[in-house]
C-alpha cells in the first residue's frame, strides 16, 4: 500500500514569491493534517480536513496561507507571499480518523531566500 | 495548552546498550500517544501508538509504557544498533483531536558503533 505522497520534496524561492505543496493521503484516509516543522523544533499542525472540510485551521495565517482539500482526497497548500520566517518542512499527514494512528509523508523542505 | 516535553534532548550510547527516552505532557485527557522516528531530511516513522486505556506497547525491540494519570511515557530500545540514530518524538492527541498531535521536541539519539 502506497503511503502519503508529497511534492515537490524540495523548493527554493525568494521572498514574496508564491509557493505550493501537494499532498496524496492513504487510500481511504479521510482525515488529512498540514504540519508545519521548524529547525529542531516538533512539527506543528496548521490545518486538519475531515473529508473536504476543513476543521480545524485556528492555527493557519490566513492572511497568506490558504489550503484545500477539492473532492476530499488530496491537497494543496498555499503561501502567498512567502517571507523569510516561512523557511521551514511542510509536512502532511493522514489517518482513518481524527483520534487514530497518523502517518507522515516525507515532507517538503522550503527555503525562503 | 497540552505541552509535551522529551528528556534527555539528546543522547548518545555506545552500540548494545538498553536506553530509555522520556516523554511528559501537561494535560492527561489524551486519546492516545505516538512515538515517531526521524531520520535527518526525511518525514516521521510511526513507531508505536498507546491508547489512553493501554498500559504499553511493543513492537520488535520497542516498548512504549503510558503513565496518563502522571502524564508520563518512556520508549524503551534494548539492545540499541547504529541503525537505531535518529530523533525520536513523543505526540499526544488531545481535545478531541481537533489540535491534532501535540509534539515534542524530539531526543537526538545517536549510537555509536
């Protein structure tokens, strides 16, 4: 069984420039969670979907962050604009449920420049 | 606000010694807590999962252990291996789930050959 897929595994951009992550959970996960993990740091979620609706983003900057999850399968991430304090691995995560076992994809690494 | 703290922050053994990483959280209402394995530049290795009901669990050479009144966990490695470097992170859902994992920092272990 294929496990969370995300791309691209690597993005360099300089500030101001706009930025995306993609994310394919485990079939038939319908709860999928944004992580985002700063340098030594444990990751920390930005957004939980159950299905196509997002649930939790409380902890979201929406001013420049947006994400959707269109037919509740995969999903996107967005910065825009990106600035430098966003440097940092996107990680996504997926699970059968919102109380049940997690699995991470192997994130993607952005340095903002 | 679940806090969780991992002790020591990083540890380093010689190889065939049996180690014990630490894992507190401030609110014991959890649902279940997860041990994680990161490899440098990689996502995060699900290693065990503990229900709040269970006591423990184990898998190969891990054993996980939950305190949830105390708030407490340790995962147990025997017979430790060079394979075995890597940081380990403790994560615990609480809240419903609607906070996703709550992690932390993670304990750097390396052992040496």
């Amino acid at each position: 069984e294929a496990g969370v897929v995300q791309s691209p595994r690597y993005k360099i951009i300089e500030k101001k420039q706009p930025v995306a992550f993609w994310c394919n959970p485990i079939s038939g996960h319908n709860t999928l969670y944004w992580y985002r993990q700063n340098l030594g740091q444990g990751p920390e979620l930005l957004i939980r979907y159950e299905n196509e609706e997002a649930v939790d983003d409380s902890q979201l900057p929406k001013d420049r962050f947006s994400a959707e999850r269109l037919k509740g399968v995969d999903s996107t991430l967005k910065i825009q604009p990106a600035e430098l304090g966003d440097s940092a691995v996107y990680l996504c995560a997926s699970s059968p449920g919102p109380i049940r076992e997690q699995y991470f994809g192997p994130g993607t690494r952005l340095t903002v420049t | 606000k679940q806090e969780v703290t991992q002790i020591p922050a990083a540890l380093s053994v010689p190889e065939g010694e049996n180690l014990v990483l630490n894992c507190s959280f401030t609110d014991s209402a959890i649902y279940n807590l997860q041990w994680f394995r990161q490899d440098p530049g990689k996502g995060l290795t699900s290693l065990l999962l503990i229900q709040s009901s269970q006591r423990e669990q184990t898998s190969g050479r891990l054993n996980a252990s939950l305190d949830k009144s105390s708030g407490r966990s340790t995962l147990y490695i025997a017979a430790s291996q060079p394979g075995d470097s890597a940081t380990y992170l403790c994560a615990v859902i609480s809240g419903g789930g609607a906070d996703g994992l709550t992690f932390g920092k993670g304990t750097h272990l390396i052992i040496q050959p």
